[in-house]
C-alpha cells in the first residue's frame, strides 16, 4: 500500500490525504456526509490529492501508527475519523480527528484547509516535509531504560482500592457519560471477588451489570448491546451494535451467572447470543451491519459460544460450526489472515489461540491444543522483541500497547495464550510471560486499572494455575462440574491416569479418585 501511495503521489506532485474511519463512528458518519458529499470538496480532493480511505476495522495497524502520530503531535489520543495529510515520501505533517465543513473559532473548515494545504504543498513543500520527518524520527521506538519494581500480591489492594474510588455509586461503571462497558475491568474484580471473597468487590460488579441491563444500553426487546450509552443512567444509546462488544459482554454475563447464580445475568447472555446467532443468517461466522468479517471477532464470539454450551448444548454445537468456519475461512495455506485478504495480526493469533485453548477445554480434543502451541510459538518468534511486542509485521510496524481500547490489548492476549501453553504443554513459555510482566511492572502495581487485562495476567502468573489431569472420558463427564469450582485459572488437561490429578505449573501435589472429592480437597486449600 504504500508503496503504490508513494508512487502515485510522486508521479502526480500531490498531497497525500489519507481518512481513517469507522462504520461504527458518529463522527466519521457525520464528517463523511457534511464533507465528503460536497461536490467542491470531491473535486478538490481529486484535483490536488491522492486521496485513500481506510476502514480502521480491516486495517487497525494503519489506525494504531496514525493513532500515534497523532498523540505525538496534539499530546493525547484522537477519535475517528483521522485526517492525514502527507508528502509524496509518506512523512505526515498534519493531522486531525473530526473537521467540520466550516470554520470553528481557530480551525478552518474542511474545503478551506484542503486548499491551504494543497497551496502551501506547492509554495512550501521544504518546511512541511521537515515537519513529517522530524515526526517519524519519534515514532520508530527507542531503547528505554527498564524501572522494574517486584511484582506481588499487593497489587490486589490496589485493585480494590482504586476500583471503589472509581465506582459510580448512583448507576455503576466507572466513568462519567459517555458510559462505556469496561468488560476487562469488571472481568479482573470478578477474578479479585473469586480469589479474596471480598463482597464490596462483587457488589461493584453486580450493581453495574444489574443497571447496564435495565435498557438503553441493552436492547431490551432484541438482544444485544449497543456501542455505548450518552447518560449517566445507560440511556440513550448509541445505536450501533458490534461483534466484539456482544461477544465480550455476553461472556462476561455468564460469567457473573455462574457465580452468583442470577437468572437474569443468564437470561441476558442468551438473548445477546441469540441475537448474534440470528443475525448472521445462512454463514457460521458472524458480522453485524457494516461490519466485515475479522478473523478476532469471530474467535471472541466462539470463545463465548463454548461456554454458553455448559447451559445448553446447543451452544456447544454452534461453537463447533463456527470454528471449523472460522479455521477454514481465515486460516488457508498455513497463513492466517485477519479479513479474507489482509494478513493477521497480533490480535488475530492471540485471540483464535486464546480461543482454541477455549475449544480444548470444552472438548479435549488434542488438534486444538497442537494449534494453538503453534500459534504460541509463532507470535514468539515474530511478534516478541526483547520484552516487547509488536501490532504488525507489515510495513506499518508499530508496538502493541498494554492498554485495552477496542479489543483487549493483545499484548494481554499473548500473556494469556503463553500462561495456558506453559501449564498444558511447556512451562519455559512462562519465562516470556515474566519479561514482558517485568517491563511493565512499575506502571502495573502503580495503576492496576489503566491496563486490566495485563493485571489480570499478574495475578494468574503470581497466584499459578491450577491443571487438573485425567483421562478423556473422565474429564469429559466433569466438564459441567467445573464450574463449581471458585478458582479463576484453572485448566483440564490430558493423560493417561484413571484418577484425578491436581498439578500447578511445576509439581503435581495431590491425587483423588473422583471429581467430587477433588473438589472438596480444593475446597480446603484454596
């Protein structure tokens, strides 16, 4: 792609603008009909632009570079759409999120900068090529000195110290209106509640998801979830319904009614994957209205399908389907892609090993667990940089961040996928899993929250897993008891005995000969 940019632009003497845009965005929506509709400003961009459009969706390498171009030079994070204006080298000198048609104070409405723009590229084009390069030099990443602090369980406090602070007393969530859904958060306090029994934890949960499903935010009468709400309350949606979203927070209800047992959190997470069932028509793979099919997407919502199965079979089955689909549309060759002709990214391989690991747990078939190691092995080998990990490896080559936006941050994803291939296959995978920690030590046990995906992963790495080992007909007609048991990170894996085995990462430390007393032996040490 840029390449043919870089070609095309050189050839023609034009400014590149380049708009980053989501089908899902208000603002993009809006900037697209008060300016990309107007026929002067159609024919300025085609006169005296190369002029590309990018769906952020189908190329989240390209909005994350962007994305950090544009923090570099207004110090914080824009919105979509992003506006991009770069020389005919590819050095962006200006950069906006949403511009309006027409002047607003000190910023110049679209067609008026379109032509200052294309005016100054021609009279000035030294002063602004500069400006582009001195932006690049900032954005190829630096050695940092590592400021290291011990990981420990202390960290736990933190979490629930900051995390009532934060709670919305009088309608839950933890931040003013815009009202988003903050699933990663809530996940790592139900792991908190589960590993301290700390009521005032569940209750924070319990209260925000009690009133996220009052309507508003929740499609009462159809199903689903909407991107986000405008009121404090949860009312007055957005209405735009997204895969990722549904998927993930109708794991997390289920989550919640496995727990507390609360009908309605069950009732919720069905109805919202019934809605997603219902809404893909004649495909096993799933996509809401102007989306596309993503390869990340799709491995959320099977993850979420395997464990509304405990519930009711069919689910299971459709979990099935719905990977098999998965597998053969985006994984051809050996390659993995992220949409049908887009290559994967970091996300991709995270989220379809989390959720192959997912399916093992589910079925024990060994063929899930073999991919998923490969998978593992993998995103070491080119997505894993001293500590660091990289989004892409295309010519957008960028670093993954530990904060979750969209999806959970992916390097969250990796940690998540290589504690499990430790436990299940190899424990010298864990080791990447403590650099990576390391690296981030200090902002983690300072601000647990910023990032609670990737403290989710301290506390699975300080508190280990438990694995319990058995043979396949026995761990299969225990597989619904599982759910019994409190202890947030826990696997089934494979072997030959016709016992019960409880194994952390290292050591096996105690033997039963059935799942009930295994369970009452938990019980106790736990």
């Amino acid at each position: 792609m840029l390449t043919q940019l870089n070609k095309e632009a050189q050839k023609e003497n034009k400014c590149i603008y380049l708009s980053i845009e989501s089908p899902n965005s208000h603002w993009s929506k809006k900037m697209a009909q008060e300016c990309m509709e107007n026929s002067t400003v159609r024919k300025l961009l085609k006169e005296r632009f190369i002029s590309v459009k990018i769906d952020k969706n189908e190329r989240p390498d390209i909005e994350k570079y962007y994305q950090k171009v544009y923090s570099l030079m207004h110090r914080h994070i824009g919105g979509l759409p992003l506006s991009i204006f770069l020389t005919e080298n590819l050095e962006p000198f200006y950069i906006a999120s949403y511009i309006a048609p027409h002047a607003i104070e000190e910023q110049l409405g679209f067609e008026e900068l379109l032509r200052v723009i294309s005016n100054k590229y021609i009279t000035d084009y030294n002063t602004l090529s500069k400006k582009g390069q001195e932006l690049l030099e900032f954005i190829e990443p630096k050695d940092e000195q590592i400021q290291a602090t011990k990981l420990n369980l202390n960290i736990i406090k933190t979490i629930e110290i900051q995390s009532i602070k934060l709670l919305d007393t009088k309608y839950g969530g933890f931040t003013k209106a815009p009202k988003f859904h903050n699933v990663t958060l809530l996940e790592l306090l139900l792991d908190v509640y589960l590993l301290e029994e700390n009521t005032n934890i569940l209750k924070a949960v319990t209260f925000t998801l009690d009133n996220m499903a009052k309507g508003g935010f929740y499609d009462i009468n159809n199903g689903g979830f909407y991107l986000y709400a405008t009121k404090e309350d949860w009312s007055e949606a957005y209405e735009v319904k997204t895969t990722y979203d549904n998927a993930l927070l109708a794991s997390l209800y289920l989550r919640a009614y496995q727990i507390t047992q609360n009908e309605n959190y069950k009732k919720v997470a069905l109805k919202t994957i019934d809605f997603m069932i219902n809404e893909r028509e004649s495909s096993k793979l799933f996509k809401l209205k102007e989306e596309k099919y993503l390869c990340s997407w799709n491995a959320l919502m099977v993850k979420t399908l395997f464990k509304a199965g405990t519930i009711d079979k069919k689910y299971h089955i459709s979990a099935i389907e719905s990977l098999e689909a998965l597998l053969s549309t985006f994984y051809r060759n050996g390659m993995l892609y992220h949409t049908g002709e887009i290559k994967a990214f970091l996300e991709d391989y995270t989220e379809l090993g989390e959720a192959l690991i997912v399916a093992y747990q589910y079925t024990l078939d060994e063929s899930f667990l073999i991919m998923a190691t490969q998978f593992s092995n993998l995103i070491v080998e080119h997505y894993y940089q001293h500590a660091k990990w990289i989004f892409s490896t295309n010519e957008f080559k960028i670093q993954e961040t530990i904060h979750d936006r969209t999806l959970p941050s992916s390097i969250s994803s990796a940690l998540s996928l290589l504690l499990s291939i430790s436990s299940l296959v190899d424990v010298n995978y864990k080791k990447f899993v403590f650099k990576t920690l390391e690296l981030h030590s200090f902002n983690i046990m300072r601000q647990p929250l910023s990032s609670p995906k990737l403290t989710q992963m301290v506390l699975r790495y300080l508190k280990d897993d438990i694995i319990i080992k058995s043979n396949v007909n026995l761990l299969k007609d225990s597989i619904d008891k599982r759910e019994r048991i409190s202890y947030p990170y826990m696997l089934f894996k494979n072997s030959n005995d016709n016992t019960f085995q409880l194994w952390n990462s290292h050591s096996c430390y105690a033997t039963e000969q059935n799942f009930d007393k295994l369970i009452s032996h938990l019980e106790r040490i736990l």
